[in-house]
C-alpha cells in the first residue's frame, strides 16, 4: 500500500477518497492507496477527524509528514482562484510526491497520464490533443474538447463544458455547467460564475458571469 495524504478538508477531499475506494481494487496491492489523514489551516478541524480519518495538522505542518507518504492537493473552492499555487507552495512540498489520480470511470485518451497533483474525476472526457497542467481540478463530466490547454492549478467545476481550442490560464476557476466558446482565451486567475457562456476573451485576475459572460468585479472585491 501507498501512504496519502489528503491537503485541504472540503468537497474535494470527499470526492477524491471516493475516487481512490473505486481506484484501489484496480490496482495491484502495492499500489493501492491508503489515505492517513488531512491537513488542513482550519483550526476548528484541529485535532478532529474527516470521513474517519484523522485531521494531523496545518498545512505548515507538512515538513513533519514522513517522507514515504504522497500528498494529494484538493484545495479549490470558487473563492480560492488566483491563489491556489501560493496556498501549496506554503507546503514547501515537491510536486514528485504528489501523484496524479484519474478516475477509471473518465475517457480519456489511452495511457495518458495527467501531470503532478492533477485529479480528473469521473464522467470527464479529455481529448487527446488537450493539454491539462500540473494541479488542475477537474470535477465530474466536464469536457475538455480538441486542443484545448488547461493551465496548472486551475478548476474546473461539475459539467464544465471546454470547447476546441479553448486556453484557459494557470490558477483559474471555471464554475459548475459554465460553456466557454471555441477558442477563447481565459486568462490566469479568472473565476468564470456557475451556467455562464464565455464567448469572448477573459483578462488576467476577472470575474466574469452570465451569459454572456461579463466582468462581475475585480479580484480584490471577492
Ligand atoms: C460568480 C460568483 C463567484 C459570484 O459570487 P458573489 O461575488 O458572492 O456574488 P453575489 O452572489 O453577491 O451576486 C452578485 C450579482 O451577480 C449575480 N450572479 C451571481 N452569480 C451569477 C452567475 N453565475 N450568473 C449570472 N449572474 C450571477 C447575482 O444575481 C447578483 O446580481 P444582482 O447584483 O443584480 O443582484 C458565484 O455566484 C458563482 O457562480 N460561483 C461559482 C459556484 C460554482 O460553480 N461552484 C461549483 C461547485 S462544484
């Protein structure tokens, strides 16, 4: 068996044990994963447990984590656009040791592995010619059609729609059932609102919803 734990208490989290439940019987036994615990910065959840499973610190108790465990990054609510990449790196963990999971019930394109820490859950279609970064969330049945490329550290909510030629930028977060038009550019940051339509061009750091999809303020004001 595999060490893992699980950074950050939330939805996430619960759909990623899920996702490694359905993963283990799939694997031979020494792959097989078995999680040890959470850690998380909030300190309500301090000494308490998740799902069972124990609540072993904050996320800058990661350095005391003995070395043989893997870690898995499911921080990633709508709120934390922009900021998921500074959040890990308070870890000061390396990407090595955090291993990708992919949900055996995804399509995805033959003996594709996504990068580190990327988590592609189930009902997702990935293209082949798609590119998805390193940390990228992706949530149940979205697509992420033809040459499309997913920035490191973005989300992507439950059924987002990725058309052909999409680029979506690093650290993004792209809402629940959101369309995003054939060969936009989202750019880093952006936080796209739940059922919006992106049928133009997104800047760096904005809030965009409705359909179409409009600047709803600046990152600052979130
Ligand atoms: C866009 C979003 C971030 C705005 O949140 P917020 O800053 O708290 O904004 P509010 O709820 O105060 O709404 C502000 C205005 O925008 C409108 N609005 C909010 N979200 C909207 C959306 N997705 N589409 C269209 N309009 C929206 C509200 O109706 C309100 O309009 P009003 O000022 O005319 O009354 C949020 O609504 C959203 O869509 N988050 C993503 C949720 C999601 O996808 N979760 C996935 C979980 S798997």
């Amino acid at each position: 068996m595999k060490k893992l734990c699980i950074i950050g208490v939330g939805g996430t989290a619960t759909d990623l044990l899920s996702l490694v439940e359905t993963l283990n019987p799939t694997l031979p036994t020494a792959e097989r994963w078995e999680c040890i615990g959470f850690l998380d910065d909030n300190p309500a959840l301090k000494n308490g447990s998740f799902h069972g499973f124990p609540v072993l610190g904050a996320l800058s108790d990661a350095a005391l984590v003995d070395q043989d465990v893997f870690f898995a990054f499911t921080i990633g609510s709508p709120r934390t656009a922009g900021k998921r990449e500074k959040i890990l790196r308070k870890t000061e963990i390396g990407r090595q040791r955090f291993p990708s999971f992919v949900h055996p019930q995804a399509a995805v394109p033959a003996g594709w592995r996504p990068g580190h820490g990327t988590l592609i859950s189930p009902g997702v279609v990935v293209s082949r010619s798609a590119v998805i970064g390193d940390f990228v969330v992706v949530l149940p049945n979205s697509v992420v059609s033809h040459d499309s490329r997913v920035g490191g550290f973005s989300c992507l909510a439950t059924g987002v729609c990725v058309s052909g030629g999409v680029t979506i930028g690093e650290d993004a977060y792209i809402g629940a059932n959101a369309a995003l038009r054939d060969g936009v550019c989202v750019g880093k940051g952006v936080l796209v609102g739940l059922g919006s339509a992106v049928v133009s061009d997104i800047e760096d750091g904005l809030v965009v919803c409705g359909v179409p999809a409009k600047p709803l303020a600046g990152r600052n004001q979130l």
